[in-house]
C-alpha cells in the first residue's frame, strides 16, 4: 500500500464519520509521526549506517551537534555505535556518559545525550568525523531506496508496518485535535491492538538490538579513569 492509497483510506473512514477531508501536509505529518513511534516501539526496523560530519571544538575542545543534522535518520536515543576521525590527528573517540562528559579534562570523547551529540576532540577545528549508529527506516521508494519517513506519492512503509496501522494512528490524532473524543478513542484503540500484534509477531526479531546493545555496553571504555577531580 503507497501513500497515496494510505491517503485515500484516511479519507474513506472520515467520510464514513461525516467529517471533512484534510490536507495533505497534515497527512503526511501524521502518517510518518505513526511509522516512528511504531519503529521506536518495535525493534526491528533496524540497519547501520554512518553519517560525516565536520568537528568544530568550542573553548574546552568540546562541542554539541544536533542529531538531527549528523543523523537525521537515527533511531533511538542510544543508537550511536561510534564516532571516530577520518584524519589523522586524532585517537579513537570513547563512549562516556552524558553526566559525566563535562568533567573530562582531555582525551577524546563522545557521548549521545538526548538530541545532541557532544563530542571532545585532541585534534582540530576541520576534522571530519564519522558518527556509526542505528538507522531508523521505515519507509520505502518506489525504487527500494530505504527512508526515514514518507515523502512523495508512491513511497510505501517498510515490510511489516501494517498500514492499518499508520491508518488509525491518523485518524486518532485528527480526531483527537477536533475534539471528537468518541471516535478518537476507537481508532486509537484500533491502533494499540494492530501495534499489540506486530509486537507479538515480531518479538524474535528485538534481539538484534537487545545483543548490540550487551555488547557495546561490555566494550565501553573505562570512563572512571578520566574523570577530573
């Protein structure tokens, strides 16, 4: 089913309700607020990727970058994997934890924290990074080009993502902004039971994060050793 049929159907259940179409943009708002919160809930529309970016360091060689701009395309909130220098005057980047990034006096470092990727370089101003992380697509071209949301006419949600789904998660939040409670609460319980059984359907499939996760956790450096008294 492409947008444009995903479109369509939104508008046959609001003809069967008597309410009025909307427009397009806001569709398309909604139906790619669905794709994500069905991805962020269910952990299988996973694939790796990497994204460069330019280090530009503040006084204290550290500086914050929005992930929305280095990976626009990113997962979770702990899916970045690694960030490591594309040059040669800098180490390897270690993972330190947000609350405790600030207190580091030197070294090379990174930590993820919320939208923003801080990053503590030795190197300078110029450096080109590579940020490896968990990619978060959930939609398709009609050439097979994976994406982060639907875009244009004939895009499609991934294998999988039911598009009754996206289809009730819509109307619930239209619903719900016009005020009618009634049916708002049957598409979004609609929603939740379509959303209950891709979980169920797909619950081998969450160890591939589960596992990445364990891992990295394991090799994660020892940031103890660097932190300033």
């Amino acid at each position: 089913m492409i947008k444009t049929d995903i479109d369509t159907a939104i508008d046959d259940e609001r003809r069967k309700t008597g309410t009025g179409f909307i427009a397009v943009a806001e569709k398309t708002r909604y139906e790619n607020q669905a794709l994500q919160d069905i991805s962020r809930k269910v952990d299988f529309y996973e694939q790796e990727a990497t994204q460069d970016f330019t280090f530009s360091p503040e006084v204290a060689l550290s500086a914050v970058n929005a992930l929305s701009s280095v990976a626009p395309n990113l997962k979770t909130t702990g899916a970045i994997i690694t960030v490591n220098p594309l040059s040669s005057t800098t180490q390897h980047l270690n993972r330190i934890r947000p609350e405790d990034f600030q207190h580091i006096l030197s070294g090379n470092y990174f930590a993820q924290a919320g939208s923003d990727l801080w990053v503590r370089s030795g190197g300078k101003s110029g450096d080109t990074l590579r940020v490896r992380y968990v990619a978060n697509y959930v939609a398709k071209t009609s050439g097979g080009t994976l994406s982060a949301a639907m875009r244009s006419d004939d895009d499609e949600p991934i294998n999988d993502i039911d598009p009754e789904a996206v289809v009730a998660f819509v109307l619930w939040k239209i619903f719900r902004k016009e005020g009618k409670k009634d049916d708002a609460r049957e598409s979004k319980k609609r929603y939740d039971e379509i959303l209950k059984s891709i979980i169920q359907n797909n619950l081998y499939r969450r160890a591939g994060t589960f596992d990445r996760q364990t891992i990295e956790d394991a090799q994660q450096h020892d940031w103890t050793n660097h932190i300033g008294t």
